[in-house]
C-alpha cells in the first residue's frame, strides 16, 4: 500500500509516574495509517506496529533502558 505523504501524524504522549519524568526522554507514539510507532525526545523511534498498545511499551521499554543508564 502507497502512504501518501499527506497522510496526518497523530500523536500521543506515553504518560509515565511524575518520579519517571523529567530527564531528557520524553516518548510519544505516532500514527501513520495503520501503523503505530513510539519516538523519543532524544532520537530514538521503534518498530512500526499494528498495535498501538505494542508501541506503548516500547517506549515504556526504552524509557526503563534509559533509565538505567
């Protein structure tokens, strides 16, 4: 399937516990047609998936991996 790139953007930031917020990561997941991704505020983009829930946590997952670095 062609994505015409008219196609809009939705995005959704992933809400995390205040204690999690405020570094320099800040994720959001974004439509583009029938796939979902997250991003990052500092460059990082997953996989793109059908799932959106798959796409919130892998941006929960690269929050935590971030976290422990």
């Amino acid at each position: 399937m062609h994505q015409d790139s008219s196609d809009p953007l939705v995005e959704a930031p992933v809400l995390l516990p205040p204690q999690s917020q405020g570094g320099a990561h800040t994720t959001t997941t974004v439509e583009r047609g029938s796939f979902c991704l997250a991003r990052c505020s500092c460059g990082w983009t997953g996989p793109a998936r059908r799932s959106r829930d798959r796409a919130r946590t892998d941006a929960t997952e690269h929050l935590t991996a971030a976290e422990d670095h």
